[in-house]
C-alpha cells in the first residue's frame, strides 16, 4: 500500500490591495484541508489581474493534461464575483473536466480552521468537528 497522496490543485484570485500575509494564510488552509482529504495541493494558481481568467485557463488546461480532479478554492468568490460568470466557469471545471471544486468556506470545519484537535493535527480536528452542527 502506497503512502503517496493524490494530486489537486488550487486557485485563488489575489487582490491587489490584499497584504501577504492574507494571501498566505488562504494558501495554508488549503493545503491543510488538501491533506485532510488526503490530497496533496501540487500547484496553487494565483489570478492577480482583475477580471482576468488567465491563470484559470493554466489551472484548466494543467487538469486536462494531467487528469487531475480535485480543485480547492478558498471560496466560489474566487472564480468570479459575478453569479453568471461564476457558474460559467465552476460549469468548465465540474462538467467540461469532471473535477471536484472543493470551496473551503463550504467545507465542515471551516469556521474554526485555525484550531487542531487535543494531538495538535488539524485532520484530528476536521474529523472531530465535521459532526457538529
């Protein structure tokens, strides 16, 4: 049995008034719930343009190459603001490639994601907490 994880990749659309450290922390949580999930995050791609899909069309065309089906975004406001644009491409990525968009702020545990089970693994607390309601 093989201890590798399975690839996914991110997205996240970078304001450019955002500090660093925001942009850092959005990156760590999905890396985290990547790993829960037993994933691993091998890329992140960063849209730094407003209303541009630029490095959208790199994270589509990355998936159709590699056949990776798994895709953390930190939420669907990351794809896009607007509601008809949003679904457009959430639509691309779900049915054009079959992937899974995993939006972090719609994931169990997400309103606590900084804290970590009594051992101090955050997997320990995402399985713990996903039965809360």
């Amino acid at each position: 049995m093989s201890n590798t994880k399975s690839p996914a990749y991110g997205y996240l659309r970078v304001c450019s008034d955002a500090a660093d450290h925001e942009a850092i922390a959005l990156e760590q949580n999905m890396k985290r719930f990547a790993a829960v999930r037993g994933l691993q995050l091998t890329a992140i791609y960063h849209e730094f343009d407003s209303g541009s899909i630029d490095a959208f069309n790199e994270l589509v065309e990355v998936i159709r190459c590699t056949g990776t089906r798994d895709v953390f975004v930190p939420s669907l406001d990351h794809l896009a603001e607007n509601g008809p644009l949003q679904r457009a491409l959430l639509d691309r990525l779900e049915f054009g490639l079959s992937a899974t968009v995993h939006a972090l702020d719609e994931l169990p545990h997400h309103q606590d994601d900084t804290a970590t089970g009594s051992s101090g693994d955050p997997q320990v607390a995402a399985i713990s907490s996903a039965g809360r309601g």
